[in-house]
C-alpha cells in the first residue's frame, strides 16, 4: 500500500525523484496514450531532464515539461491551442 525508492516513502524523496519515478509510473501504466505532461518541470536539474529524456526516447513517448523560460528563445509557445513560436533547435525537435 506504500510506494518506495530506495527503501524510504516516495514521499520522503525529492521532487526530481517523484518526477522521474512519476514519469516511469505513467509510461507503465498507459503505454498506449504516448504523452506525458509534467508541471514542475524547473524543479529539474540537468541530470534529471537526462532521466525524462531517455525514458521518453526509449520508449517512444513525447513529453512536454513545463519551466520557466524568461528569455523567450527556449521551448515551444503555446496560445490557444496553437503554436505560436518553436524555438526547438532542428536536431532536438526529434528528441
């Protein structure tokens, strides 16, 4: 009745732990939806993005990341439902 990392509460981890654990909690349980949204995405260090990252290549998911970008040139700009600015550099818009 109690989900662990590491032998302690998932609870107990950190945020960046919740999220990849989430992550790969969701990919297991819809395999078949292929989209995962996370909100908190700025809690995410280098590392972490790397975790997401490999688990949405290796099994083929898209993962849109909520963060805060105060420069305006990272990411993909969304306004009523349609993009109003890709600012993805051409080898990540695969990824």
């Amino acid at each position: 009745d109690e989900v662990l990392l590491n032998g302690i509460p998932l609870e107990q981890a950190s945020t960046a732990e919740q999220l990849r654990v989430g992550c790969a909690i969701a990919m297991a349980m819809n395999p078949e939806l292929r989209y995962i949204a996370i909100r908190d995405g700025s809690l995410l260090d280098s590392k972490s993005m790397d975790v997401i990252r490999d688990l949405a290549k290796s099994n083929d998911f898209t993962v849109f990341i909520e963060t805060v970008d105060e420069t305006g040139t990272v990411g993909i700009a969304l306004s009523e439902g349609e993009v109003v600015a890709d600012n993805q550099k051409p080898d990540e818009q695969t990824a």
